[in-house]
C-alpha cells in the first residue's frame, strides 16, 4: 500500500538546458500514457534573473503520436489550473504540479515566457502512475 517506487514511471518533460534569455518557450517532450492510467506534470522552477518576467503554461492533449491533432486540454480534465501551474519572476526556486485525467493517449507542455530578457531555468518530469503491469522499471525506461 505504501508502495510508490514501483507504481510510479518518471519521464523527461522538460530536459534542463542553458538558461533562456529571452521570450523562447519550453515545448516539452510528448509524454506517451499508454500502460498508465494517472498522469502529473511537475515544471521545476530554478532561477529566474529577470524582475517583470511572466510564464504562462499550455497543456495539450491528442491522439497522434506526433501529436499533430494536438488541442488545449479542457479545465475539466485537469487537476489544478494552468495559472496555478503559471508562475512569475519572483518565483526563483519554485515547484508547480497539474494533473491530467483525460482520456487521449499523448501530451505535451508548453511554457511561455513573457518580458524575460535574463536568465531563466525551467525543467520538467511527468510522473505516470497506476501501471497496468507493475513492478515498473529501475531505471526507468
């Protein structure tokens, strides 16, 4: 019951890179959920130089593996809001979690700066839980 190790499968979201200088935004790898039946998108927020910077956070959702059908995930099939999971520039060394309970199979993150004209460092992992087979791999695949 108190088994989380081998129910849970983190996947990369979000690969943490150099620091972004400007408006660019983070487009996260498309997380596949075939085999699991919860998801939860954790952002890991590191520091954040500038001083009116704003980041907006979009989830989307398809059936395609490229995700070429992609379209915004309706509030409905989150947990917890895309503004909540926003954040600003006074956020510096933050975490934000939203939960997926969708039924399409692929899903991504974007996360779009506004004013950031200093150093920013975002990075992400998507946790799949409730395997269809479990003891899931260590580590992960």
């Amino acid at each position: 019951m108190r088994d989380l190790h081998n129910n849970l499968q983190p996947l990369q979201l979000i690969s943490p890179t150099a620091a972004t200088v400007d408006n660019t935004a983070w487009v996260s790898q498309i997380v596949d959920r075939q085999g699991f039946e919860s998801l939860e998108l954790v952002l890991n927020i590191g520091s954040l130089a500038d001083a009116d910077a704003t980041f907006t956070v979009l989830v989307e959702h398809g059936d395609q593996s490229n995700l070429s059908d992609a379209a915004a995930v309706a509030d409905a099939d989150l947990l917890g809001t895309e503004a909540l999971a926003g954040f600003t520039f006074a956020d510096d060394n933050a975490v934000r979690k939203i939960g997926y309970v969708g039924s399409k199979r692929y899903l991504r993150v974007t996360v779009t700066p506004m004013n950031n004209a200093a150093a920013a460092y975002v990075s992400g992992v998507a946790l799949l839980g409730r395997p269809h087979v479990a003891p899931t791999a260590n580590p992960p695949a």
